[in-house]
C-alpha cells in the first residue's frame, strides 16, 4: 500500500489522482475529517480505505499494517501563510510531522515530506536547495518556521539521507477551491474575471520592480506531482529539493494567460499593498532546480501558458475535480 497524508487537500489529492493515472488503487488516505464523506476532492477517486491523521499513527505503530505500507507521501499541514497559532504550528506541522518520519524510519518505509519554498523567506539568502545551509534562511511567517523546524531537525538528527522533503514553490492547478484565500491567483483570477472582468494586483513599492512585475516560480501541480512521485521510484535520491520551474514569471504575464484562454482581453488594476503585507511580501522566487536534475529528474516542465488554459478550459471553467 501506498499512503497520502492531507489527501482531501490540493497536491495530496492530485498525488492520489496521479497514483490512479498509474492504476494504483492500494491506497490508504489520511486527512483531518472524522469521514471521508463530502470531501471533494476526494469523491472522485479511487483509494482502498480513509483514516484520520491520529487514527493513522495509531494504525501504523503496528508492524502487521507498517509491514504493508511502501511509501507515505506527507502532505499534511496547516498550510496557512497567515496562521498566528505558533503552539497549533508547532504541534501540527512540526510535532506530528516528526513522530511520522521516525515511525517511517523504523518500518523502512519511504518517507516523502512537503516542506516548503517559504522557508527562503525574503529570498536573500537566495533558493538554492543545499541543507548545509539551511540555519542561514530566514522565514518570514509561522507557517514557513514550522516546516523549516522540521528540515533543521531532520538534518540535526542525521535523517536527511534517508527521507526526502520537498520545498514546493508557487503551485497552482486543480482541487484547490477550499482553500480559500490561499488558493492561487490563478484560481482567483479566473473567479475575479467571470464576475467583473477585471482583476486587481498589487502596486509595486521597490523602484526595480513595476506594478505587477513582483515575480513568483509557477510550479504547475501537475508537474509538481510528478516530481513528487518519481522520488518514490528512486529511493537511493533522498534530502532536500525544490519543486518549483526554474524560471520566474510576473503577476502580469501569469494574469494575461487567464484572460487568454478565458477568449478575453486583459484588464488589471493595481491596487495598493496592505500594510500587514509590507516587508513580508515576496518580490522575486526563483527555485534552484541543478539540484533534482543531477539526481536524475528530466521531464519538461509545461509551459505556463498551456498550464494556466489547461487549468482553466477542463477544471475551472467546468467547476470540475480530478476525476480517476
């Protein structure tokens, strides 16, 4: 069996969906709800059984189930930017995080975690995915601390070289409606757009940078899923590494592929950045991405244009879930 922690969320539930691309049904979801029912997500595809995350480690410190499982994919967290709950954080996605990975460990099963690109924080530190770096990075939030708690712990307590943890930069794609003011731009958008045919972006207050030139790594989820999945199949490739695309894209351009394959022309306005935003807003990520490549990863990457009308023209335009 494979397992997929935070299955009814947005890449947990595109990994189990890319699992059943594969034909693989021998899966065992784990999420947050007490049943599986009326996850969305999760409706349309196929898994062998639905676990909450505390019945899983109760589940899994048995060696007849540990003895079943080949790998677990570790999407679970709260992935909230904006989350002021440091005690939660550190329970949740650190605490909870770290039972999981030694309990892993113990059984030798494979252990894929999702950090994330938010622990370069500002970006002065640069993206470059080498762990012997990692006490110089500076997270900007309570959510990007948690998931950098864990990777300084996995490398403290020497388990870097056999578990893997992901830093997924800028992901957008489908099965990402209930997260609300966390989904993408590109979700949100598309819904600004259908409404009132405009869509509003952030001024720019650095001088290098003009209104709507502030640039994010777009990471397709698709193709984050299948980075995701190709360490599985390579367990001698373990440590830190970017998800991202390797090239950094403004709002304007990412905004402008949403007005072209929704067959309208672009209308944005700026608007003035929220003063709870200044100096924690990201102005330019770029993912390193030698790193994945050297351990052998080569699939192209999908162009931002075909992913954005991929997205929008079979997901949201049709309101409509991965389907297995």
């Amino acid at each position: 069996m494979i397992a997929v922690t935070g299955a009814a969320g947005f890449i947990g539930s595109n990994i189990v969906w890319r699992l059943n691309q594969a034909g693989r049904r021998d899966l065992l979801v784990v999420d947050v709800h007490p049943t599986a029912a009326g996850n969305a997500n999760l409706e349309p595809l196929k898994y062998d059984r639905y676990l909450t995350k505390d019945a899983f480690l109760a589940w899994l410190v048995d060696p007849e189930n540990a003895d079943r499982l080949e790998a677990v994919y570790h999407m679970g967290a709260c992935s909230s930017t904006t989350e002021t709950d440091a005690a939660y954080l550190d329970e949740n996605n650190f605490g909870y995080t770290r039972t999981l990975c030694l309990l892993c460990l113990e059984a030798g099963i494979r252990f894929i975690n999702a950090s994330s690109a938010a622990t370069y924080g500002d970006g002065g530190q640069g993206y470059d995915d080498d762990e012997s770096r990692l006490e110089e990075l500076r997270p900007l939030n309570l959510y990007a601390k948690s998931k950098q708690d864990f990777d300084l712990w996995a490398r403290a307590e020497g388990v870097l070289d056999e578990i893997v943890c992901l830093k997924y930069f800028n992901v957008f794609g489908p099965n990402e409606w209930h997260k609300g003011d966390m989904r993408s731009m590109v979700c949100k958008g598309f819904e600004q757009i259908s409404a009132t045919g405009k869509v509003r972006l952030f001024k720019s207050d650095r001088p290098e940078y003009p209104d709507g030139g502030q640039q994010r790594d777009f990471v397709y989820v698709k193709d984050a899923v299948d980075m995701t999945v190709w360490f599985a199949a390579h367990p001698g490739v373990n440590g830190i590494f970017n998800v991202g695309s390797g090239e950094a894209k403004d709002w304007n351009r990412l905004i402008t592929a949403i007005y072209t394959a929704s067959g309208r022309e672009p209308d944005i306005e700026y608007v003035p950045m929220p003063d709870h935003l200044k100096g924690k807003y990201q102005y330019h990520t770029e993912a390193r991405m030698d790193k994945i490549a050297a351990a052998g990863y080569d699939k192209p990457q999908t162009l931002l244009e075909d992913a954005v009308a991929d997205y929008v023209l079979n997901h949201l335009t049709p309101n409509r879930h991965l389907q297995s």
